[in-house]
C-alpha cells in the first residue's frame, strides 16, 4: 500500500468521513471555474443514471486555483441535478476537494486522486478532464461500466474527432504504442479513463513519484503501465471531443509530455516490448476509431516553411541525432518544393533513431525532444496534404499503414537500441 | 714544475671523479624515479583513458564542441587528449623531482614554482572543459528555442549566446592562470564594451523597424496565421 503522508490531514479527514465507496470519479482542477460546472453535472446525472445503488464520491484534486473552481465542485448540490435530470439516488453522492499544490501538476493530482481511491477501497475509479465541455452523463456510464460489471482494469476512450485532430496520437503516439508494446490502444495520452482499484494501488506502489514523475504525460505512463502490468484493458467510445485549444506555439511542451514520456518509459520497459511482435486489438465498446471530414483551416505553407527551416539551422543537432543516411534523406526532402512529401518509412525510422538517441544520452534529453518539433510539422504537412480529399475511410487507411510501418521496422529500433554507439 | 703539474692533474682528475661519484648516484636516482615515473604516467594514462572512455567523455566534449575544435586542429580525440595531458604531467613531475635531486642551485626554486602552478593548471583546463560544455549546452538551447518560436537567424543568436560565455570563461581561465591578468582585463573590457555598444547601435537603428515587424508579427500575422491553423496535436 502506498504510503498517504503527501495528502493533507483535512483532505484525509473528508475521506474518512465518506467512508468506502464503490465509485470514485477524480477531477483534477487549475481555473476551470467555466467548464466545471457543466462537467460536474454530467458526472453526477450519470452516477445517478448508472449506478443508483452504489456508493459514489467524486474527488476534486485542484492545483490552486484562483478562480473558486473547488467551492463550485463542492458547492453543486444533487438537488439541483435532481430536478434537471428526473434521476434519484439510493446513496449520498459526495463531492470533496483538496489543494494539492498552488501550481498545475497532474501527476500529483493523478497521484492524489489514486491514494484517494486506494483508501476508500474503490472498486471503479473514473478521471475526467476538466477541458471536457461536451461530456455527456454516457462518458460515466461507458467508462466505469466495463470495470465495475465486467472485469477490465483500464478503460481507454476512443472519440469521433476531425481527421486532422490529434496528429501526433495518430501519427506518433498511436503507431509506436502499438508496435512497440503490442496493444492497439487508440488514446494510449488519455483525457478521461477508467481504471479499477487493483490497478490504481498497482500504479501508486510501482511509479517512481520521487524521480521527476510528478510532472505532467502521466496519463500515458498510466497506459504503458497497465500494458506492462499485464492488467486487462478495452476500449469505450464516448462520441464527439472538442479539441482543445492550443496553439503552434505549445507543440515543445505537448511532445515533451507525450513523446517524452513515452522515450523515457521504453527504457524502464525493455524488457517487455523488445520480446513483442505484432500488435492485438484490445476489447472495444462502440467504435475504435470514428472520423469526420468537417474542413480544418490548416496552415500547410508556414508547416513546410518551418521543416525546411528546422532542417537546414538544426543540422549539426541532427547530426548528434539520426544517422547519416537518414540526415541525408531529410536534407534531399527539404530541398523539394511542392513536391515535397516526408514518406512514412522516413518518419517511422526518424522517429526511431530518436528514441534511440534519447535512450543513450547523444545530447540532452530534452533537447531531443525540442529537435523533433519541426520534423514533426513536415510530418503533419505530409499527412495533411495526402489526406486533403480523402474519406474518413482512406485516412483510417493511411494511419493502418503508418502502423505496419512501425511494426515492420521495429527490428531497426531494437538493432539501434541494442548498439553500443 | 713537474711535480707541481703532476699533482694538479691528479689533483683535478680527483675532483672530477669526486664529483662524478657525487653526482653518478643522483643521477641513477634520477634515471630511476624518471624510469618509475614514466611507468606509474603509463598506468596512469591507460586507467585514465577507460574511465573516460566507461563515463563516455568523448560525447560529454561533443557536447561541449571540444571535439569539432580538436578535429579541426587534426588532434586526436577529447579522451586521447587529456590520457596524454596527464600522462606528461606525470611524467614530467617525476623527471622534475629527478632533477631536483641532482641538487643544481637555481634549478630547484624552477621546479618548485613548477610544482605550485600544476594545480591553476589543471584547474584552468577544468573551467576551460566545463566553460565550454555550459557554452555549447546555452548555444544549443538557444538554437532549439529559436528555430521552435520561428524567431530569425536562429544560428546568429546560438553564436552570440556561445561566444558571449566563452568570453567570460576565456577571461576567467587567464585569471586562473595568472597570465596577463591585466591585458586580458582590458580586452574583455574593450570586447564586451564594444558588443554592447553595437548591440545599441544596430538596435537603435534597426530598432524602429524590428520593433514594428515584431508588433506586426506578435499581434496581426500571427493572430492570423494561427486562425488559420486549427490543428491540435493530442
């Protein structure tokens, strides 16, 4: 059992007053006084829709917001849910909050809210993120149902998203899980999931809190540890995600949370995926993978501009980086003009020989991670431009080969990783 | 007369050999603590060689651009440098010892001053390595940042980051050294004068216009430039 010292004596006093629960649903807070509300409501309706009968808690792990995101939390009353959705509960429906530092970590509110689990004995837990404004009572429903009815210790969402939302989960994130580990689980960096007590208490006594984990791309290491624990995992569709707003300007800080994240967990599982091969689909509820063809204003010239640029200032970071040949490939690339394609094999072995790079240290680690943004954007021209005028069913496609290709050169990892140099 | 050159040539062939047999053992001890000396560097340079090379120290002076320096220079590696900068120093400590023991007048206070400057020697090469992987860790920072925030002449801005630190190390080296204290406190004076100088100048110049491009970029082509980009990466 993990040790609870990091929670506070008043939050520990708010969960011994609740008592065990059946249900925990964690909301991890920063200033979202805006959208809070509406998600907490869809919680509530769909706990009491649900799961009438059980005993449920909805923890609010707030990173010191300055807006009153935790007294609204606290301050919903379930009458007012009540009355809005004709539904009644047999159980008190609790909802606490607890500070757990004055700046955003969602480590350490992933980590709050796992302890909370952990000593209120949950049997299925629930994440939800607080950006999530079109989350419907169903999310509850499809996430904590596959857990507390049938058995499974993760449940990973998949979404209908526009084709070109979440580019580096489709053309990163999701190919490379996959390959590597041998699950195709969709959202491997998931926004909202579910997970059972066995495997909360199994993260919380196993994940390196001390050493850096407390930053953020939690959610990710999560996933890989439920893949690598040998935990059950499936799928649920959820419908529409709004993506979140970000602009060019965040992509360093999305990649060192994510593709960070996941360079630095492949060393720690070695072990395990360097002895996989092929990939299993995982059980899915609803669909696996649902695109829409709404047209995406995208910048596709400053994308080009900004590879080219990447690729002629970086070149002695390059060299630190990736082999000769593919250096060389990159450098024949740039130099074209509208023709101008960054093939799949191409990216699948960059982003390998990265991987690689940042397993032994060549430079910086983070400056790896800095020097992969610009390659990704040409990636991101490429997918946009092949994928212009194509059917939800073709972009499926081209995302289908982007996997083999990364299962097919896994073997060109694995000798990288292997080599002294 | 006869006598008399009979016995100086005795009397210097005496003393020569007074004196060989005063030195001759010297000398052995000198030949062996030279002889022991280049044996103990030997061991020294071969144990030091594969601890830098377990601790990947190459990579550490790649990082540090020493290497692109040493290859320039037709040098051989960062680790073979300093195995063999250790392995002199060693070898030329024990010679020295050698020497002082011959007992010649002047020569001792040498080699005792010698024996003093090692240490601001090697505490020299010590700020000098670590100066010039702090330098090529900013500049390398400042390159990434610049390329990522599209920021123009991202390269000029890595050189001056580099050269700005390198200075600095440069002077504090020469202090460590005690070598022209005073020439190398004025030139950095005059150096970092005249870059900030410049750096006035050409922003006073160039200002009017960097500043409007800069308002431009900040407020109209990038607000326009970003509605026009909806993509979000997770």
């Amino acid at each position: 059992m993990e040790d609870g010292n990091f929670l506070t004596d008043d939050f520990l006093r708010q969960l011994i007053n609740v008592g065990e629960v059946d249900i925990l649903v964690g909301l991890p807070t920063h200033n979202n006084a805006k959208t809070v509300d509406s998600i907490v409501h869809a919680i509530r309706t769909g706990i009491l829709r649900g799961f009438p009968r059980e005993r449920a808690v909805i923890i609010n792990a707030d990173g010191g917001s300055r807006d009153g995101t935790p007294e609204l939390i606290t301050g919903i009353s379930i009458d007012d849910v009540r009355r809005a959705s004709s539904v009644y509960a047999l159980r008190t429906l609790h909802a606490i909050s607890t500070k757990y530092a004055s700046t955003q970590q969602s480590g350490v509110a992933l980590r709050t809210i796992l302890a909370a689990a952990e000593l209120l004995r949950a049997k299925a837990c629930l994440v939800v993120s607080p950006e999530s404004e079109n989350i419907t009572p169903e999310w509850v429903s499809n996430l904590v149902r596959p857990v507390y009815y049938d058995g499974f210790d993760l449940v990973s969402p998949t979404y209908c998203r526009n084709k070109f939302d979440g580019l580096l989960m489709t053309n990163l994130l999701y190919p490379m899980v996959r390959a590597l580990y041998g699950v195709r689980v969709h959202e491997s960096y998931m926004s909202e999931f579910g997970f059972s007590g066995r495997l909360a208490s199994q993260f919380l006594g196993q994940n390196r809190w001390n050493e850096g984990a407390g930053e953020n791309g939690i959610e990710l290491r999560f996933t890989l540890a439920a893949v690598t624990g040998g935990f059950r995992i499936c799928q649920s569709f959820l419908g529409k995600k709004d993506p979140a707003e970000r602009r060019a300007a965040d992509l360093v800080p999305t990649l060192r949370q994510s593709v960070g994240v996941l360079f630095s967990a492949l060393e720690a599982d070695f072990q395990v995926w360097s002895g996989v091969s092929g990939s299993q689909e995982v059980p899915t509820t609803g669909s696996d993978q649902e695109l829409v063809l709404d047209p995406l204003r995208v910048n596709r010239k400053r994308l080009r501009e900004m590879f080219v640029r990447g690729v002629s200032e970086l070149e002695s970071v390059f060299q630190s980086i990736l082999s000769p040949s593919t250096l060389a490939e990159l450098k024949r690339i740039a130099g074209l003009e509208e023709q101008f394609r960054y093939p799949a094999e191409l990216w699948v072995k960059t982003v390998y020989e990265f991987a690689a790079a940042y397993q032994k240290s060549v430079i910086s680690r983070d400056h790896i991670i800095q020097a992969l943004a610009p390659l990704f954007r040409g990636r991101v021209y490429t997918f946009v431009v092949e994928n212009r005028n194509g059917s939800a069913n073709d972009v499926a496609n081209n995302i289908e080969a982007l996997c083999l290709e990364f299962e097919r050169l896994k073997p060109y990892l694995l000798e990288m990783w292997k080599s002294k140099e | 007369m006869r006598e008399m050159i009979v016995n100086e040539l005795t009397q210097a062939v005496q003393d020569l050999a007074r004196g060989f047999a005063h030195y001759l053992p010297r000398l052995i001890v000198m030949l062996i603590l030279a002889f022991v000396g280049w044996m103990i560097a030997y061991v020294v340079k071969v144990v030091l060689r594969s601890i830098l090379r377990f601790i990947k120290f190459d990579r550490l002076s790649e990082n540090a651009g020493a290497s692109q320096l040493l290859a320039k220079a037709a040098l051989p590696s960062a680790t073979e440098m300093l195995s063999r900068f250790v392995f002199w120093v060693t070898w030329l400590g024990f010679i020295l010892l050698g020497v002082s023991v011959l007992g010649i007048l002047g020569l001792q206070e040498q080699i005792a001053r010698f024996f003093l400057f090692l240490p601001r020697l090697f505490v020299a090469v010590l700020i000098l390595f670590f100066g010039m992987l702090a330098a090529g860790f900013s500049a390398r920072a400042a390159l990434l940042a610049a390329v990522n925030a599209n920021v123009p002449s991202p390269r000029l801005l890595s050189l001056a980051v580099r050269s700005i630190i390198m200075v600095f190390v440069l002077s504090i080296v020469f202090e460590e050294l005690g070598l022209a204290e005073e020439t190398m406190l004025v030139a950095f004076g005059i150096a970092f004068g005249a870059l900030m100088l410049g750096l006035a100048i050409a922003f006073g110049i160039g200002g009017k216009d960097l500043a409007r491009r800069f308002l431009e970029e900040k407020f109209v082509r990038n607000k326009k430039e970003q509605d026009e980009d909806e993509l979000s990466p997770l």
